[in-house]
C-alpha cells in the first residue's frame, strides 16, 4: 500500500533528523537538501539508502542529483510506490 505524501514527508524527515541531527520539523517540501539543509553529497547518499529500506524502492545514483529539495524526493518516493 502506497504511503500519502506526508507519511513519507514524515518519514523522510526522522531519517534526515537521524542522519544529520536536523530537527524533523525543518524538513519541509520546499527545502533544499544543500541550500537550506546543509547535508553534504556523502550524509545525502546515507539518507538515499535508508530511504529506500524505508520505503521499499530503488533510487537511481543517476536520480539522487535531481532530488534537490525534500519535495522532490518525496515525489520520487510516492511516484515510485505507486
């Protein structure tokens, strides 16, 4: 069963929060993962991977450069679940 936005917004926030120590609440859609998050390339691949346990899909190398905000991995999430 495929998860609603905002639970993978919710879950993708514990991950960030987890791997980074962000709090969870500042992971929104329209953030940046370098901009406005400051996660570097290697804390961005860990995220990815639990990610993709978490969620039960296949995130691309090739993918992870398009996934510029925390609404565009959520969209790739819920798309690829669907």
């Amino acid at each position: 069963m495929a998860l609603s936005e905002q639970e993978v917004l919710a879950g993708l926030a514990e991950i960030v929060a987890e791997e980074t120590g962000i709090d969870t609440g500042d992971v929104q859609l329209d953030k940046s993962f370098t901009d406005d998050l400051d996660i570097d390339s290697l804390s961005m691949m860990t995220i990815v991977t639990l990610a993709e346990e978490k969620f039960d899909v296949r995130i691309p190398d090739e993918e992870v450069k398009n996934l510029v905000t925390v609404g565009d991995a959520v969209n790739y999430i819920t798309t690829a679940q669907a």
